[in-house]
C-alpha cells in the first residue's frame, strides 16, 4: 500500500499534468500563428510569380529601348560623320577651283604673250 498515491497526491498529480499540457497547448498555439495557410501561401507564391514576370517584362523593354537608342545613336554618329566628310570635300572643291580657274587663266595670259 506504500505506492499508493493518497487522493491529494493524485490531486496535485492531475493538476500538474493540466498544467503540462495546457503550457503545450500554449506551445502549439503559439508555433501555428506562426503559420501560414496553403491557400495565403499559394496566393503570395502566385503573386510573386506575377510581379516576378512583370519585371522581367518592364526590364526586357527598358534593354530593347536601349538598344534601340544606342543603334540611333551611332546611326546619328554615322550620319553626322558622313555629313562632315561632304562639307569638308565641298569646301575643298569651293577653294582649289577657283585656284586652278587662276592658274589657267594666268597660263592662258602668258601663252598669249609668249606666242605673240
């Protein structure tokens, strides 16, 4: 009879055990607010999948404006080198014709003298 509990040992026993999973209950508790439903976790995953696709798309366009700007840009180089090089060509024309129009017509005068 000597391992026998007495009513108030089981008493306080019982208690303490209440106690016990009650404090787990808390535990438990308190890790599931932690938690997060499949479905709000679907929605956030789909979500992210969406803004992930999104920026993707905004990024794709902002690398072909840039391409697209570089490729005019040296297209306006090209076409502002080739206008200089006929600026420079015509205002070598515009100085060496009136050059050799002089030459001539000095050559034309001293062979009129020279065959007089």
């Amino acid at each position: 009879m000597s391992d026998e509990l007495s009513v108030g040992e089981l008493g306080r026993a019982v208690a303490a055990l209440r106690q016990e999973v009650q404090a787990m209950g808390q535990g438990i508790n308190s890790r599931l607010d932690k938690v997060v439903s499949t479905e709000v976790y679907a929605l956030q995953s789909a979500y992210t999948d969406q803004r992930i696709n999104q920026l993707g798309q905004e990024l794709q366009k902002s690398k072909d404006a840039n391409e697209a700007l570089e490729k005019a840009f040296e297209q306006y180089q090209r076409d502002e080198r080739d206008r200089r090089e006929r600026e420079r060509q015509a205002r070598l024309y515009q100085m060496i014709v009136p050059v050799l129009m002089g030459l001539l017509s000095a050559a034309s005068a001293v062979w009129a003298v020279v065959a007089k």
